[in-house]
C-alpha cells in the first residue's frame, strides 16, 4: 500500500514536469510579483486627477487637482496642485517617495497662510489626503519585501490572470495581499487587503487602463474599505507622458508659483 | 330597575352553574394556565435596549436621530485603567493596546469604534510643519521615550483630560457601541476582559451609558425576580393572619398569580417582549388582586357566623350575589385607571398599560368564579365558632361602631385637619421636580455609581449633550463668524457649569492646527479669521490625520457641526440647566443663518422622561375624570361620585406631596405607579359607599348604618390594607432604588386611601345624607 502511493505521487510528479509547457511552469508567485514590478514606466508625466470620496451614506465628494510626476534613480517625485473646491484652490502638494524604506518627504502649501508647510512625514501606512489609498497603496513596493505564492490562474473581467499572495516578511500594514496580476500586461486588476487580524480590509479594482505611449497606465482606480465601507475613485485624464519635464517643477518655490 | 333584577337573576343562574361545573372549571382554569406557562416559556423575552422605549416619530427625536446618524453620535462604554503611580509605565501601556485589541476582536465591535491612547492621533507642530501620527505603536520601554510619551500627552489638549487625566493615573478606552448589541452575555464579556488586565497596579473600571442602561435593564427584571417571592410570601403569611383559613389564603393567591400569568402569556403570544416596566405587572396585580378576595372572603366569613345553618350553596351564593358588584366596579375603575395610561407617547408603557388592565379583567372573572367554585370543591373556609372568637369579632364589631361614631362626631376637626394636611401636602407637590437620571436609581454603594463617579471625577464627563449647528448652506462651518460664535457659546457653557468637564467640536482642531502651524505659540490657538485658510486647514488635517475624527463635528459639506459637551452627572436638574443656557444663545445663530438644536443621548433622555411625565399627567387627569363619570354612573349619583374621589384625591396630593417635601425626584417607575394609585385607590371607597347603600337603604337609620358598614366594609379594607402595605414594605430592601420606591409609594398610597376613606370621605358621606333623604321624600 505504502509502496503504491509513493510510486503514485513519482508519477504524478514525473508526468507534470514533462507535459507542463515550460513557459507556465516558470511563473511562480515571485516571478510575477517581479513582473509587475519591473513593467515599463514613463520618465515623466502629467494630468488632470479626479479624486471622489465617497462616505457610507453615499454622499460623494469630488476634488479637482492636476499633478506633475517624474522618475529619478532613487526617487518619484509629485506634485498635486488643487483646481477646486475654491477654498482650497491654488493648494499644492509635492511628495518625494524614496525607492528604500525611508518615510516619504512631503509639503503642503496652504496660499492662505502663504507658507509651505512639511507634513507627516507620514509613515507609509497614513491615508493619502483622507482616501481610502495609503501612501503605500499608491507606491511599488518591492517584491522583496513579501513571500509570494502563486495562488491559481483564473478569468477576471474577460482578463486571464494570476492570482498570488503575498505576506510581509516584516510586520507591516498589511497582513498579507491577494492580487490577480493580467497575463502578459503584468497589471493588477484587483488586489485584496488584508488587516492585521487577516480580515479583509479593502479591496482595489481597476476598471480602465489603456496603452499609452506603449506603457500600460492606469485611468481609473476604486479603492472601498470594506470595513469602513468607504470608497475612493481616482479617475486621471489629459494624459501627457514624457514630456521632459523640468526638475524645477517639483520645488517648493514651483508650489507656490502655482499652475 | 327591571335591567338590575336581570343581572341579579342571571349572576345567580351563573353561580348556580359556576357550583355544578366547579370541577370542570378548575380543570379548564389549570389547563388554561399549563398552556400560558407553555407560552410564556417559549415566546417570552426580555428588551434590555432602552432606544426602543424612545417614540422615534416625534419631531425631536427623529431629528436627534437624524444627528446621530449623520455624526456618528453612540453611546460608548468607558474602560478606565487607573494607576495611582502613573499610566506612563510599559506595563500599563501595553494593557491599554492589548485591550484595544482585543476589544477590537470582539463580534459586537467595530475596530475603528475603538479610541485609547494607542488609537489617538497626535496632532503637534514641528520646525517645519504638521505631523499627525500615533501617540505610541510599539511600547516605550526606556525612561526618555516614556517622558516623552507624557509630554506629547500633556501638550495636546485634545486628548490631555480626555483620554489621560489631568494627573496621569488613569487613562480611557473608549469604545462606542451600536444600538442592540448590548446584552448581559456582553456585559459579562467586557466585565471578564478587563478584569483579566487587572494586575501591577493597575485598576480596571468599567463605564457609561450602555452599562447603566444595560444593567438597568436587566438588573430590575432580576431585582423583580428575586423580590416578588419575598413580597408574595409575606401577603401569603398576612393574608393567613387576617382570612385565618389556608384555603382562603390559597385561592386568593391562585386568583392573583393565575391572573398574572395569563395577562404575560397573551403579551408574550403576540410577540410583545418584557420591558423594565411590565416586570411591574404582577407585583401590581398582587396588591390589586388580592383585594376581590380578601373582600368575598371576608363576607363570606362574617354571612357564615350570622347564618351558621345555610347550606354550602347557600352561603357561596350569597357571597357571590352581595360582592359580584362592588368586585366589578372597582376593577373596571382600577382597569380604566391602568388604561388611562394609553395616552403616552411611550410603547412600553402602552402596553402596560393594555396587559395591567387585561390581568385586573382576569382577576376579577377568576375570583367570582375560582372562589367560588373552589370553596365548592374544597369546601368552606372554617369559622371558628368558639365563644373566644365570636367575642373577638363582637369586639372589632363594637370598636367599629365607636369608630365611626366617633369620627362623626370630631367631624368639624376632621374636615380642618384634612384641609390642612391637604394644604401642607399639596404645598409639597408643588415642589416635585423630575430626575430622569439613570444612574441615581442606583444606592451609591453600587459598583456602577462608584465606576462612574471615577470616569466623572478623572475625566470629562460620561454624558453627553450634542448641540446641533445647522447652516442654511454648505461651507457654513468654515465662516469665521459663526466659528467664533460657537466658540462663544462653548467657552460660555463650559465656564458657567462646573458639571461640564470639557467639550470637543471642530474648532478644536482648528485652534490646535493653527497652533502648531504657527510655531506652537499659544496666541494662536484661536479659531482663524480667514474662511480659505480654514479651509486649507482642514484640507491640511485631511491629508495627514484620520479624517474620520472630523466627521464626527462636522458634515463634509461643512453645512453643520456637531458641538460636544461632557456632563459629569446625568442629573436631569443640570442637564436642564445647561440646556437652557445654550438655548439663548439661539437668537444669535438665527441672525447668521444658523439653527441650533440638540441631540444625543443626555438629552433625549431628558426629553424622553419629560414625555413620560407629560404623559402621567394627562392619564391622571383623564383617570381621575373617567373615575368619576363611571362612580356617578355605578351610584347613579354625581354626588357620590364626587364624594368616592375624595380618598384618592388626597391619596395623590400626599404621594407628591411626601416626594417634593422630601426632595425625592419623580422618575418613571414613581410617577407611573403615582397615577395608578388612583385606580387602586378608588376600590376602598367603592367597597365602603356600596356596603353604606346597602345598609342604609335595609335600615333606614343613619347610626345603625355607619357602624355596620364599617364593622363589614371597614373590616375588608383595613384588612387589604394590613396585606398589601405588608408585602410591599418588603421591596424596601431591594437594591434598586426604583423598586424601593415603589414599595414605599404602593404601601403609602394603600395606607392614605384606607384612612381617607374611613374618616374624611366617611364624614362626608354621612353629612351628605344621601341614602336617606331619598327615604323620607
């Protein structure tokens, strides 16, 4: 008897390493998380943002910001200009996110007090601008930082995906992340959160993404704490991709300038 | 007249088949009640939620439902870890996380519901700008990170004095609860929890408004469980003191429970649940109840000595033909007084009302067919027929006699002192005031208060009163003018009252952003003058805080706010008080657009309190007038209507007036039982003009009939009387102050009806010459 079920699982294994097509049999969670990761980005960019908060009673509010972003080596630098609700016009935000595990920089300049004001350095887990997205949320987070496991492969929204898990090697904000990554465009098009207590906090899907200057952009994201039910959508337009832009732009003096 | 000989005819043919069927109708009876129990075990359940007392269609509570609902306003409970040498220890700060924790894996709680030291958010200045974060994540262990915890604490007056007290030896876990989770398995869990994180130093304490309802809830219905056998045995031991027969005694009880046990069980098959306020039901019923049997016992005995030789049939009959109507009359009077009750706003009091009055109907139609059917089948209640005995009677017969001469002839005296008791009292009355506090309700020595008195005296405060700002548009919440206003009014407010410990509204977090933004430096921390820089604040506050937090002062159109006050007594005195000073500031919101109102739960106690006493006073009006119509109507005469109130008339203006003179605040169970009295009342002057007609109309002579009516009449009612004061003296010892009273309230209501109905509405019935006037012509 004993004989018979290694001899079974032998075969299973042998059978499996034969017929599998290499090419699937070589995405394991890890790779796919590096997939998603390593996906070509623009240098540069700029659009319109349409932030809406929308509270459990339904009650949505709606803000109205353009924003400037560029990559350098170590750094993603931000900036966020508010177009509307009028009292907060002319607002500016600029963030720097550092590549390694360092707090984010970032300033606020309210016109009415004329000063640019540095804000919580804000650990990685704080809500960015009352959203339901955490700084990190909106950041790559590197796949070293997760043990990933390859979950299955299954269809969402007519998009083949892969599901993987990924739990934090280090206690984090998270106790672990589910994501169905599309095949062969390496963009989650939903990720699961999941809370301290390994209950599920938010959820994230993106229900517009185009090519855009051969890079895969996201257009609109929902984020819904489930737990809170609260819900942010992030809706981009006039999308302009490396257009070169200056350094100066992302300055403190430039946040003052205004638009 | 020829209705009446109808009556009589068929009450007699009724007995008569009442005799030969007695066997059957005590089975039914046992069957009946065997299915009641039935019903009662498997239907019946208790309603410890107070919010389903409130009538949620009245026009202020649906607005402070409104508010709640739109701020988030819940009652929350209260964990306090007091250490008398420091809350800033790593021992204590890991309780304060590990509790947030595990509170927060609670299935009644929600995690973000949960605020402590380790949820706060600490909004403080830096060189350079804002930082919000947490007080503490992992706990501080080294001294510096320990004093520096402390002064970050100290520094920000946002959760200095509210979430840590002022001298550092206590610190809260607030957690805020949805309405019907609360239960006792609930409270057991919390109760448990924080005892299990009692230890080095630190002293747990449990509080706030869900605990004092909750134990409220269910403490009187447990109270009552326990109280009701100790009342029931001592009417049983009395009622064998008075009766002097077992089989007396056991059916009168039969009567009283049976009839109880119905009225619960038609409540419970119709799905209606036991409020705090039915739990009353049967202890009323047994003071009611008891009455009917007590008075057909008591003629039954007295008809048994004068006619020794009737046969069984006999004597059962004539008790049932002599007391059928005084029994139907004052428990149709004692049921309208129940029914009166019906005009409050309040469903639970309807329904006690509905089901009190359905058991006094059961009382009634068990006792002229239990007694009598019973006595068939266990035979008559034996009069000693020794010359010991007789002579006794003879005796209680003659001292009557003189009584009643006696009090006719001080007449004069009697009717001066009457008027000047009742002035006395009713200057007494005029000082009643209402408390609708739920936590005086418990003697000091309990736990809860002592918790309370601990949350009260470290912290803000455990009630709350909301102020409901309401701009007539969006934005209006980042107007200098109206900020600087309701700043005002809250400066004002907390200042003026010692018993507010603190407020919270959204200029808190204005005055501390505009600190902090401008160098710590305290000349900032006022609410700014410029409605974009406002704005750009609370944007500020949104980008890096727990906008959550904001939403509870404000809506996110800015349109109104929420303004926070902590009241350290729920005392309705003060809370009053307070209201009425925020009410003057109305005017001035009015001429910049703004409408103020409130909301919360201190509040809507009060107004809830305020509902019921407004509603006890229509229905004792009302009962006092249906009494007097159905009196009229039952004598035929308005005079002797008039002339029966006069007992509870005088019953009531003694009650109020013993509370005011005694400083006793009015609370629900006090005023509601105030009001019935009347219908309880009313039956002593029933029994007694009755028994006074029938003499006075066989004997035409006014001295016979005032010494045979009270040798029968008074004998009865003095007897009810001795039963039920006894028994109700008991729930003295209770230890809830409202079943206290209610022990004091029935006893002395019993006792001032039995009295006035002897002399004052004695003499005044004598003077009437009614009765006999009717004779002469």
């Amino acid at each position: 008897m004993k004989h018979l079920k290694v001899m079974s699982v032998m075969l299973i294994i042998a059978i499996t390493t034969i017929v599998m097509p290499a090419k699937v049999q070589a995405q394991t969670g890890k790779e796919i998380a590096w997939k998603v990761y390593d996906r070509p980005s623009p240098k540069d960019g700029e659009s319109d943002m349409t932030m809406t908060l929308i509270n459990s009673k339904g009650k949505e509010r709606v803000r109205y910001l353009h924003q400037f972003l560029k990559e350098y080596d170590e750094v993603e630098k931000k900036v966020m200009f508010f177009k509307a609700p009028a009292d907060v016009k002319n607002t500016s935000f600029l963030n720097y996110s550092y590549d390694d595990d360092r707090d984010d920089d970032q300033w606020l300049y309210l016109p009415a007090l004329k000063k640019v004001k540095r804000i919580s350095g804000g650990s990685k887990d704080d809500y960015f601008m009352g959203s339901d997205f955490t700084y990190e949320d909106l950041e790559k987070r590197s796949p070293n930082k997760d043990v990933h496991k390859l979950l299955k492969s299954e269809t969402l929204n007519g998009e083949q995906c892969y599901v993987i898990e990924s739990t934090p090697k280090e206690e984090g904000q998270y106790s672990k992340r589910v994501a169905w990554v599309i095949k062969d465009k390496w963009i989650p098009l939903k990720i699961e959160f999941y809370d301290e207590d390994e209950e599920l906090l938010k959820v994230l899907t993106i229900p517009e993404f185009k090519q855009l200057k051969g890079y895969w952009t996201v257009i609109t994201q929902n984020m819904e704490n489930v737990q809170r039910s609260h819900k942010t959508v992030i809706k981009l337009s006039n999308i302009e991709l490396e257009k070169g832009l200056g350094d100066e732009k992302f300055t403190q003096r430039a946040m003052m300038k205004g638009l | 007249m020829l209705t009446i000989l109808f009556i009589k005819t068929t009450m007699k043919n009724l007995t008569t088949k009442i005799l030969q069927h007695s066997k059957a109708i005590m089975v039914l009876t046992m069957l009946l009640t065997v299915l009641s129990v039935w019903v009662l075990v498997n239907k019946v359940y208790i309603e410890t939620d107070l919010d389903e007392y409130m009538p949620h269609e009245h026009p202020s509570f649906a607005y402070s439902d409104w508010a709640e609902e739109q701020f988030d306003i819940r009652d929350a409970i209260v964990i306090a870890i007091e250490n008398k040498n420091g809350v800033y220890n790593p021992a204590t700060l890991q309780k304060v996380k590990g509790l947030t924790k595990a509170l927060g894996k609670m299935k009644e709680i929600r995690k973000s519901d949960i605020t402590s030291l380790y949820t706060a958010d600490n909004i403080r200045g830096s060189v350079e700008g804002l930082e919000i974060d947490a007080f503490y994540k992992r706990v501080p262990k080294s001294d510096d990170k320990l004093k520096s915890l402390a002064k970050a604490v100290a520094t920000n007056d946002m959760v200095h004095g509210r979430i840590v007290s002022e001298d550092q030896t206590a610190t809260l876990i607030i957690t805020k609860l949805d309405d019907n989770v609360f239960s006792e398995d609930f409270y057991e869990a919390i109760i448990k929890l924080s005892k299990e994180y009692e230890g080095d130093g630190d002293v747990l304490y449990v509080a706030g408004q869900p605990i004092i309802e909750g134990t409220m809830a269910i403490l009187m219905p447990k109270d009552m469980k326990t109280m009701l056998p100790i009342v029931m045995l001592l009417i049983i031991v009395v009622l064998m003191m008075v009766l002097k027969s077992i089989k007396a005694t056991v059916l009168t009880m039969v009567v009283v429970l049976v009839s109880s046990i119905w009225s619960f069980a038609i409540m419970a098959a119709m799905g209606i649940p036991i409020y705090a306020v039915t739990t009353l039901i049967p202890v009323l019923l047994i003071a009611i109840g008891v009455a009917d049997g007590i008075h057909m016992f008591s003629h039954l005995q007295l008809y048994m000595r004068k006619n020794k030789n009737a046969s069984k049939e006999d004597k059962i009959s004539n008790m049932v033909a002599e007391m059928w109507k005084p029994v139907t009359m004052t428990s149709v009077t004692t049921a309208v007084g129940f029914l009166s009750l019906l005009t409050s706003e309040v469903y639970p009091i309807k329904y006690f009302a509905v089901f009190a009055a359905l058991g006094v109907m059961f009382a009634m139609l068990l006792s002229l067919v239990i007694i009598p059917a019973g006595a068939m089948l266990f035979g008559l209640p034996k009069v000693k027929h020794q010359e010991e005995n007789a002579k006794k009677e003879d005796a209680f017969a003659n001292w009557a006699g003189w009584f009643a001469l006696k009090i006719t002839r001080y007449k004069t005296a009697f009717i001066i002192w009457t008027i000047l008791l009742v002035i006395f009292f009713g200057y007494g009355a005029s000082k009643v005031w209402i408390n609708s506090s739920f936590l005086e309700r418990f003697p000091d020595s309990n736990p809860i208060v002592q918790t309370d008195a601990f949350v009260n005296d470290k912290f803000m405060g455990t009630t709350s009163i909301n102020v409901i700002l309401e701009g007539k548009e969006a934005d209006a919440f980042k107007s200098p003018e109206v900020l600087k206003l309701s700043e005002k009014m809250m400066n004002e407010t907390i200042a003026k009252f010692d018993a507010i410990g603190g407020g919270i509204s959204i200029n808190d977090f204005l005055k501390r952003m505009n600190k902090v933004l401008n160098e710590d430096r305290e000349e900032f921390n006022t609410i700014p003058d410029n409605s974009d820089l406002i704005a750009q604040y609370i944007l500020l506050y949104e980008m890096s805080g727990d906008p959550d937090k904001l939403w509870e002062v404000v809506d996110s159109d800015f349109k109104t706010g929420n303004y926070n006050l902590q009241v350290k007594t729920d005392n309705s005195k003060t809370l009053e008080e307070i209201l009425a000073h925020l009410e003057t500031y109305k005017d001035d919101f009015k001429a910049i657009g703004v409408n103020l109102n409130f909301a919360g739960s201190g509040y809507t106690l009060l107004l809830f309190n305020n509902l019921i006493m407004e509603g006890q006073i229509k229905s004792l009006i009302l009962s006092f007038f249906i009494v007097l119509i159905l009196l009229g109507f039952m004598f035929k005469s308005w005079k002797v209507g008039l002339i029966g109130t006069i007992p509870i008339m005088i019953t009531a203006v003694i009650s109020f007036g013993v509370l005011g003179l005694l400083n006793i605040p009015l609370e629900t169970t006090t005023a509601l039982i105030s009001s019935i009295a009347i219908g309880i009342g009313i039956d002593y002057a029933v029994h007694f003009i009755d028994r006074y007609k029938i003499n006075a109309l066989a004997t035409g002579d006014k001295e016979l009939t005032i010494m045979k009516t009270m040798a029968h009449s008074g004998r009865a009612i003095s007897f009810n009387a001795i039963v039920v004061i006894a028994g109700f003296l008991v729930l003295l010892v209770s230890e809830f102050l409202p079943n206290q009273a209610l022990g004091a309230i029935v006893s002395l209501n019993m006792f001032t009806s039995f009295i006035g109905t002897v002399t004052i509405m004695f003499i005044v019935l004598y003077m009437s010459n009614i009765y006999f006037t009717k004779k002469k012509k």
